[in-house]
C-alpha cells in the first residue's frame, strides 16, 4: 500500500472509530462481540429487512433525523428533560438506544427479551408533569408509539435515500412489520405494520407536536455541540446536514432547522452520500458498519 494510501486509511478509520465511540459508548465493541457472536435463536434472520436497515451505515443519519423529530412532542421532550438532560446525556441516551437496536435485532432471542424488559422497568419509572399540570408518563402507550414511529420513520427514510442496497416496497412493508413486533413488546398498542400505515401514523400526531424551550435546546446541542474529536466534527456536520435533510418541511419552523430544497436534494445528498460510505468504509473490517 503505497504512504499516502495508508494515510487516507488511518485517518477514515480514526473518525470511524470515533464516531462509534460516540454511538455506541465506550464498551460499544464488548456489546458487539457478544451481540453477534453468542449463539442461539435470534428473533429475526440476518438478511431480513430489519438487519439490512439497522445493519447499515445510514442509521447514523436516521439516528440524528430520530433525535430531531422526537423532540417535537412535547411530552416526550419534557420526559427526556426532566429525566436524563438533554444537554449531559445525550450521547448516553444515544448509546443506549444502539444497543438496544442492536440486542433486538441481531441478538439471541434471550437478551432480547431482556433488553426489552429492561427499558419497560426504565419506562414505570419516568413519570411527571407538564407545565400546565397535565401528567405524563413514558410507559403511556401512545407516547411509545410516537417514539417508535418517528424512529422507524427516520431509520426507514435514511435507509432508502443513503443505505448500500435499498429495500423495494414489499421490503419496506416487512421492514414496518418486524419493528412492530418489538413495539408490541414494549408496550405500543397497534403498531403500523406497513410503509402506508406509519405515514398514516405520523400524520395523526401532527395536532399534538409543537416546538419548545427544552427541544431548541436539544436542537442546538445535537447540531452544534457535538462532543467530538475535531478531526471527527466535519464528517459529523455532513451526517447532521443529511439528518436535517431528511425531515419534513413543516418541522422546520417550529424547531428552527434551515430549509434549503435545492442544495439539500444536491449538495447535501451527494455529501451524505460521501459520508456514509466513508464510516460503512471505516467500520466494515471489524464491525460491518453496525452501530450495536
């Protein structure tokens, strides 16, 4: 391999590296190992749609789009402030939301369980009120159903515009029916079980979401303080422009996000695109670009 090669080598593996570090925590590569390597049933097959999606690099954009796109109900934003701080664990709640992707997805059919398990104990626990007194609740299954559509519908989206092999329409439909079925798990009633159903789905909650003081805030930690090694902040910067590209025009005034339609379907997809295939690059010898 000639020097300048080895350079380019070394440096997409660090911000690889880092960018896993960042998703997956600290003991990410340990979770890996025993995700993948222990065996047993698992619930889904290695090539069904749910691993093609969750398998794939793009989920770091979905990630971010998911991030955005929760923060706009606000009993659900509120949860996540009165909880866990946006702003000190953000990154902890994003680790945890990997590996429980991970777990449920290419895990054994046991730790799955567990893993399900333990998020509905977290869930009993996260009770509160709103600012005009109305109670909230994280086990409330229709705030679970939120949370999961818009993650699905982010994964989802990411997938189809930057994923290595996209999933046709009878592809997508199974990839909404398999996700329902850790939804049901997890206490969501009703689960869209097709690409129609979970837009159908997310359109029903656009009467309730809305902008607020504590999703600005997550808004702007997400997008501009990322706790980053600099070598790593301008890759993350392109996967947060292509998360950000991704969402939905009228979530743009109410959270503040720029709205660019030209560049975004040009400039910003062909970035993405790059930065994409850079991690799945970077990550494929040891990881296969997961982010479990």
């Amino acid at each position: 391999m000639a020097p300048g090669t080895s350079k380019v080598s070394n440096v997409r593996a660090r911000i690889g590296e880092a960018i896993f570090l960042r998703v997956a925590g600290p003991d990410g590569a340990a979770h890996a190992k025993r995700i993948h390597g222990r065996p047993g049933p698992r619930w889904f097959e290695p090539d069904s749609p749910i691993a093609r999606v969750h398998g794939d690099a793009s989920m770091f954009v979905g990630g971010i789009r998911a991030l955005l796109l929760q923060t706009l109900h606000p009993a659900a934003m509120r949860a996540v402030s009165d909880h866990s701080g946006y702003r000190g664990d953000m990154w902890g709640r994003l680790n945890r939301t990997s590996r429980f992707l991970a777990v449920t997805t290419f895990g054994t059919a046991e730790d799955a369980q567990t893993a399900v398990d333990v998020v509905r104990s977290i869930h009993e626990r996260v009770v509160g009120t709103m600012p005009d007194g109305t109670p909230y609740a994280a086990s409330d299954p229709h705030l679970l159903r939120w949370v999961h559509v818009a993650e699905i519908d982010s994964f989802l989206r990411a997938h189809t515009v930057y994923g290595q092999d996209p999933l046709d329409q009878a592809g997508r439909d199974e990839y909404v029916a398999q996700t329902a079925e850790i939804a049901r798990r997890l206490g969501v009633v009703d689960p869209p079980t097709t690409e129609a159903e979970l837009a159908e789905t997310l359109e029903s909650y656009r009467p309730e979401l809305r902008g607020t003081p504590e999703a600005s805030e997550a808004v702007r930690y997400l997008l501009f303080k990322p706790p980053l090694p600099l070598a790593a902040r301008a890759p993350y910067g392109v996967l947060v422009a292509a998360g950000v590209g991704l969402m939905p025009q009228w979530t743009r005034r109410p959270l503040r996000l720029p709205w660019l339609p030209v560049s975004e379907r040009t400039v910003g997809r062909a970035l993405g695109t790059l930065a994409t295939g850079t991690i799945r690059w970077a990550m494929a010898p040891g990881r296969n670009a997961r982010t479990s």
